[in-house]
C-alpha cells in the first residue's frame, strides 16, 4: 500500500541509526526489529507498537488506538495506532521509541 510506503520511509528515518535495527515483512507489512526483538511495524496504513503487557489497557485508552488483532486473535502487549495518531514526526517518534524503550527491557535474540 501506498500509504504504508511512506510510514516505512518515516520508521525507517527514526530507527536508522539504533544498533540492532534491522527489518523483516511479515503479517502484509514489514516489522522493524531491535536486536531481534520484533518492535515496530506498519500494517494497512497504521503503526504496530509492541509495548508492556502490563500496561496494555492504559496503551488502548489512548487516542487512536485499537487492540493488534490481525491474526484474529488479540496480541497482549501489542497495539495498532491508526494514522492520525502519528501525522507528526514528533508523535511518529514518540510512539517508535516508547517501543524501542521496551524492547530494549528484553533479551537479545
């Protein structure tokens, strides 16, 4: 999709230069990782945070947020953030690193 293109562009833009960052397609988008630890991705336009499962309700309350459920099955500790939460680059790189912070919480692979 067009519109994931350009959220590749941007993601790609804010990770670059953190060590251990490569990426992978998988679920019809492509996952960015950090060390192996799957972080960030774009799926149909939105973006894919992997988060703390203990905070996973607070993450859903937040606007334009909705539970990652694109196998049909919702993945705790994982949010999709629709485009408008991340318009800016500012919010685009808020949510990036709030995921790269707890990735980073995670062992290597």
């Amino acid at each position: 999709m067009a519109g994931d293109e350009e959220l590749d562009g941007r993601i790609r833009a804010v990770l670059a230069d953190e060590d251990g960052f490569s990426e992978k397609r998988m679920f019809g988008g492509v996952c960015y990782m950090i060390d192996g630890n799957m972080c960030v991705g774009s799926w149909k336009g939105s973006l894919i945070v992997r988060l703390s499962r203990a905070h996973h309700e607070r993450t859903l309350a937040e606007p334009h947020t909705r539970p990652f459920d694109v196998t049909g099955r919702v993945m705790t500790g994982w949010a999709l953030v629709e485009a408008p939460g991340f318009v800016s680059d500012e919010d685009l790189t808020d949510w990036v690193y709030r995921a790269v912070d707890y990735v980073r919480s995670l062992l290597p692979k």
